[in-house]
C-alpha cells in the first residue's frame, strides 16, 4: 500500500562548509537546523518531530529547544538520514508528530567535539573478533575487500575506478561550495599517492567539517510553506552485516538490492522515469554499485556507462548524459565530513527545487541512494516536484 505523501519544506546546510575549526558538532547540527528552519519559515517551536545521527536527538532537542513527540536516533552510519526519511514519512502518517527536523553535523577534519574516528565496540564486537586482528586501517582498508572481487569478476582496471573521480570532478567545478573544482585526468589520479591497493588519494572521499538539515510535513501543509515542495514518491531501507568480509557477494551490495527495489516499488515508477541520481561515493567503486543493484546498469556494465559520459555534464562539445549522477561534485569533491547521506539529500532536494549550481533543466524525478558502513546498510529516497 502506498502510503500518504510528505513532502521536504525546509533544507539546508551550515552555513561555512569545509573546514570550520571554530564550531563543535552540536554547534553544527544547530547551524543546519537554524538555517533550514529559517528556509521553512518556523521557528524551533513549531517542531514536534527529531530524528539525528552522530549526536543524540535528546541532546539536539535540548539544544534547541525542542519538545518532541517523536524522536528517531537510528544510527546505521552514512546513510541514517535517508532512513530518517522514510522513518519520518511513516511517523506523520500515523499521526505521531506533524513536522520533523532531520539534522546532520560532523566536525570530520578538525575534529572539535568529535568521538572517535571509526566508531565503536571494541574488542568484543564482531568485527573486533573477527577482522581487526587482521589489520584493517578503517575504510580505505576495508573496502578493498569486495572491490577486488568486483575487479577481477568483471575484468575492470584501476582505471575504470579513475573514470568516476574524473566525471565527478567535472560536475564539482560547476559548484561555488565544491571543496575540489580543478580539473583532474585519468592519469592524475592513477599518479596519485597509493592509499589501499587498488585505491589511489584520488579515488577517496574528502574529510571535511559540515553538516545539514531537512524539515519534512504533509503534503497537504506543504503548500503553505515558502518553498516550493518536494514530494517523497518512495522510500527503502536494509542492512546486511557489520562485518565487509562476510557479505553474501563481494560484486553486489543485498542491502542495496533490497533498498533499491523496496522505494522503486513504492514510488510506482520505472527507471527511464528518473531524471537525476544521488550515488552515496565514500570512493570511486560505491556510484559503480549503486547504478548496478539500483537496476540501472546490467552487474559489471556499470563502468562502461560512467566511462561512455552517461553521468556526465556537457563538456567540450559534448552532450550531458542522459542519467545525471552526483552533481554536486559527490563526497570525492564537494563534502564529506564522515556520513555523506545528508548532502546527497541536499542536492536532490535542490535539483528538484531547480535551485541547483548545476541545475538538470525539467528534472522531475531524483533518486538518492546511501551506504552506511562498509555495505552494512543502504536507505534510498525518490523524491519528485510534482505532488502524487
């Protein structure tokens, strides 16, 4: 059954992004917030909902102000904001609250008030047991284990890897706020300094200090709001393991599968439908995943497409693509402070607005896709401007 329409009314992200060494993670959750609440045109009382990730939503509540009848903490890593989507949709719906405030703030380079690096457990966790002893250095070390399979499975190089940070840059030089706007080649990143075999410097996501926020009501109250509405047309969710090296299939993410078909079914669309497509990209191989288990690409075609300029924007005479992916310029090259989920939100929210520095003309439709921890978790959202 399809369930009653939400739409996003408020979005924004803080106000400095990149480095900002003089702001704790509570501050930036709040700056988000402040400045989301301010497109929606409320104020912290008119908020009955909280749902955040990497802060305690007791805390921000507190911070703010807030008295909530709903407050979500689902924390299942990069990409809790899309669930928090979906889990907000549901709660207005059954009536628990009517509008709620999704926030996001993570001091990931300068580190003011910030935990540890690479989360928690311990010794005694799964992971703990059964792969720290083999000396794993967080993600860029851990990622490599189903992205060699995916090499070797369908016959890809490095430099099929390289092709996505290219096109990826591309679209960055068109955002004023991208951390990264010059121009890069195949050959820069494939020279650039090796982190994890096969990952080089430039195949891996920026560590940055930033943050955002999302407002979501009814959208039969959404037409009373400043903005223009985006719609929620479909929503998914699943996880699969805490552990990378014990993934059904190194070559294909379940929990992107499951997440994928879920909102797709949902929204009542097919894929020739979507004119705009978020990809969460940690690193080069996560949009190569992504266009496959979502169903855009047939399993090892991914690369070939990115490569023949299907995501790309016009350039030298060159036509866009017809699948625009991460225009902002992805967590590669425009931000990503730990947990990317939200500024994938951020840009789709943008393009369907048609407020976007690299704006899709008469896009309708977006897709925004999360991975939380190592493919432990996805979260996917189909948002449109026009109301179901």
């Amino acid at each position: 059954m399809k369930p009653k329409s939400v739409a996003v009314v408020g979005a924004a992200e803080t106000t400095k992004m990149g480095k900002i060494p003089d702001v704790s993670v509570i501050g930036l959750h709040a700056d988000a917030a402040l400045n989301a609440l301010a497109d929606a045109g409320l104020k912290p009382s008119d908020i009955d909902g909280v749902a955040t990730a990497g802060e305690s939503p007791t805390a921000l509540a507190h911070y703010l102000g807030i008295t909530p009848t709903y407050a979500d903490g689902t924390s299942v890593g990069g990409c809790s904001f899309m669930l928090h989507v979906r889990h907000a949709a549901a709660a207005i719906n059954e009536g628990l609250c009517n509008t709620v405030l999704i926030t996001h703030g993570e001091s990931g380079r300068s580190r003011v008030g910030a935990g540890g690096r690479f989360g928690g457990g311990g010794g005694a966790s799964l992971a703990g047991q059964f792969e720290m002893p083999y000396g794993p250095v967080g993600p860029p070390t851990m990622f490599t284990i189903p992205v060699l399979r995916y090499l070797k499975t369908y016959g890809l190089t490095e430099e099929d890897l390289a092709w996505v940070s290219v096109i990826q840059r591309e679209w960055a030089a068109k955002n004023p706020r991208a951390s990264f706007k010059d121009p890069i080649t195949v050959d820069d990143v494939l020279n650039s300094p090796m982190i994890a075999w096969p990952f080089r410097m430039l195949m891996c996501c920026l560590v940055t200090d930033g943050g955002g926020a999302l407002i979501l009501t009814s959208a039969e109250r959404a037409k009373d709001f400043p903005q223009k509405p985006v719609y929620v047309l479909g929503t998914g969710e699943s996880v699969e393991t805490p552990m990378v090296s014990q993934m059904e299939d190194f070559t294909s993410s379940k929990a992107f599968r499951v997440s994928g078909k879920k909102a797709f079914d949902e929204a009542g669309i097919k894929h020739s439908d979507v004119d705009h497509l978020m990809i969460y990209d940690a690193f080069a191989h996560l949009p190569l995943y992504g266009l496959e288990d979502l169903g855009f690409c047939k399993p090892g075609e991914a690369a070939a497409f990115i490569r023949g300029r299907n995501t790309a924007p016009a350039s030298d005479g060159k036509a866009a693509g017809k699948l625009p992916l991460n225009t902002n310029g992805g967590g590669l090259s425009y931000m990503h402070s730990g947990m990317y989920g939200m500024y994938a939100l951020q840009e789709s929210v943008r393009q369907m607005r048609g407020i976007a520095p690299a704006q899709i003309p008469g896009a309708k439709i977006s897709v925004s896709h999360g991975v939380g921890g190592m493919f432990a978790a996805a979260g996917t959202v189909i948002f449109s401007n026009e109301a179901p």
